[in-house]
C-alpha cells in the first residue's frame, strides 16, 4: 500500500523557531515599560493625596481654635426622670 512505509524515511527539516530569547526580552521590555508607567502614575497620586491633605490641614487650622473653650454652665448634673 502506498501510504504505509517502512524503512528510512526521509522527512523535510522542521522549520526552525525563533530563538525564546528575543520573546523573553520583548517580554521584560513590556514588563519594564509597565511597571515604570505604574511607578509614574502612583508618585503623580502621591503628590495629588500631599497637596489635598496640606490643604485640608490648613483648613482645619483656621476653623478650630487653638485651645478649648471651658464649658460655660460649670458643673452640669443629670436628672433621670421616671
């Protein structure tokens, strides 16, 4: 039969792969350029979190006196009633 062979057969070269190690530096490359973006954009939040909580204290200290107030009433007792 014509599909069955026997004996050396001869086979055409599998074409070669492209060596991993471009990929892989591709890969760490890709890897590299995203982790630097995410670095960039959590110091721009940090920087935006710095100014809004300089800001919120420099509210607060304008709105709270600098020290309390006594309780004008002095003494205050409470009554429960039945």
């Amino acid at each position: 039969h014509q599909n069955l062979q026997y004996g050396n057969q001869s086979q055409a070269a599998a074409p070669a792969a492209p060596p991993a190690s471009s990929s892989l530096e591709d890969l760490v490359k890709q890897l590299t350029q995203r982790t630097d973006a995410s670095i960039q954009n959590l110091t721009t939040q940090m920087g935006q979190m710095a100014n809004a909580i300089g800001q919120l204290q420099a509210q607060g200290s304008s709105n709270l006196p600098a020290q309390s107030v006594p309780n004008p009433n002095g003494n205050v007792s409470a009554i429960t009633l039945r």
